[in-house]
C-alpha cells in the first residue's frame, strides 16, 4: 500500500505535571496516496492536533509522520519549513488573504515570501483547478466567502503539494457554497489530469470536520475520540457517520 503520510505511535502532550492534556495518545494511521480523508470527533478529541501534527506545523511528544516515506522527526526547521512550502498544503477555516492584494497575487505570495518566482502558468493553473481563472485580477472584498476560499486552496496547491489538509474548511461557509468547495476539493484527491504541465501529481487530501454532510463526501472517515483512533467508515453516508457520532458523544 503506497501510503501518502503515515502516522506512527502519536502522543502529543500539552503542558506538564498535574496540568498537562494529553492531546493524542499513541495513534497510528495512514493516509492513501489519491484518497480523500475526513476526520472526524467530538470537540477536544485532537483532530486540530493530529492534523497539524500530520502536516508538520507541530512536532509531536512521541511517535514518527512520515510524509512520502520520510521521517519528519529527523527535519530540522529549515528542512521542516521547505517540507511545508514544497510537499504539504494547508488550508484554514479563515481563508487568510491579504485584502489588498488581488486572487492572482494571493496565490503567488508563499512563493514570491520565499524568494521564488512562482513557475510561468503555475498561478493561473491552479486557480484554473478551482474554477477560477476568470477571478485573477479580484480583490478578496470583490469574491465571496466561497470564491475566497478557492484562492486559499489555489494558494495551496500552487507548488503542487503531495498532501492538501484543511482544518474545517468550510466551517465559515453556508450549505451550497460549501458543498460546491467539497466538490472542487472531492476532484482535487487523486491522479492530476493529464494536460497539468510538469508531471503528474497525486494530490492526497485530509480534512477535519464535524458536518456528517461534509464527511459524506471523503472516500474515508475516521473517528477520533480522546485522542485515540475509536472506528472508520468506509464510503461513508451522511446518516451512517451521524449514527456514529452519536454513539461516540454518548459512549464517552
Ligand atoms: N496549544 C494548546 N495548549 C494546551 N492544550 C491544548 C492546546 N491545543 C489543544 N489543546 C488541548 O488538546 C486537546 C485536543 O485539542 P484539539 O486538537 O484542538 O481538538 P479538536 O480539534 O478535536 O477540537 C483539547 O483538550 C485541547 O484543549
Ligand atoms: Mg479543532
């Protein structure tokens, strides 16, 4: 099984002594290259945690992420820092655009930060991947919540990230703006088309939520409780992960 990021014996503990919480306790999974995961539990449960965790944004108390087979717990912060610009994306609940400048000059920002000239066509292809090519020249105040968070995902995916995460990514969006952002992020998971320029990417994507509507649409839902991995559907149907959901609050 060709695994796009594998989680091994995860413990991330906050703080110490008769304070500390334990965030994620011993928690292994993977994640398949193409898939589309949703991650799922009650609040405090640790999916912001593993996420970021996952995504190299934390380093855990104890345990290995491997990201394309590698061990970020050998990175340094310059290695750890490149990982994040070159192999993983992430997008937030806030969008995080700058107001002032516009959807193409958003996208192109991490790289234009690192001292990159984003490559000839990048920019306009991926906002090409999320419906986006005739919205360059907008401003964030010109595009709505849904647009917005479009150019987040473009942003992300402009140095053809391997793993795109998203820690409830449609938590500031209403009901049909959010269903068309999981379409978009739905045909995102797995090989790149064809005609996408340098070689062919398989995007795999991982995203927390607490919606059982938006679960519906990963191809995996895995359950977290008290940091621990507690079930995972398969295919999954709105109604059988809020089945599950239920059980989980009530079982706790
Ligand atoms: N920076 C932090 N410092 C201390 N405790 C934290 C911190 N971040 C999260 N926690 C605690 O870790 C647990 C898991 O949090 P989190 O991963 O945010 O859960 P979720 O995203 O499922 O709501 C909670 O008990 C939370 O209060
Ligand atoms: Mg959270």
């Amino acid at each position: 099984m060709d695994d796009a990021v594998r989680l091994d014996s995860l413990t991330k503990t906050y703080g110490s002594g008769e304070g500390a919480v334990s965030a994620l306790r011993e928690l292994s999974l993977s994640f398949p290259r193409g898939g589309f995961t949703a991650i799922m539990g009650p609040s405090g449960s640790g999916k912001s945690t593993l996420l970021q965790c996952a995504a190299g944004l934390d380093r855990p108390t104890s345990g290995r992420v491997l990201i394309n087979g590698q061990d970020l717990s050998g990175l340094d912060e310059t290695r750890l820092t490149e990982l994040r610009r070159d192999v993983t994306g992430f997008i937030f609940q806030s969008f995080n655009l700058l107001p002032s400048l516009t959807a193409e000059q958003n996208v192109a920002l991490p790289m234009r930060l690192a001292g990159r000239k984003p490559p000839r066509g990048a920019v306009r292809q991926a906002l090409a991947q999320v419906g986006l090519e005739k919205k360059a020249g907008s401003r964030p105040s010109q595009l709505s919540g849904g647009q917005q968070q479009r150019v987040a995902i473009a942003r992300a995916l402009v140095s053809r990230p391997a793993v795109l995460f998203g820690d409830e990514p449609t938590g500031a969006l209403d009901l049909s703006t959010g269903r068309e952002l999981l379409a978009t992020l739905r045909a995102l998971a797995g090989p790149a088309s064809a005609d996408s320029g340098d070689g062919p990417v398989t995007t795999t994507v991982v995203i927390v939520t607490h919606d059982p509507n938006v679960a519906a649409y990963a191809d995996r839902v895995v359950f977290l409780a008290d940091g621990r991995l507690v079930g995972e559907l398969l295919q999954p149907t709105a109604e059988a992960v809020a089945t599950r959901m239920t059980y989980l609050a009530v079982s706790q």
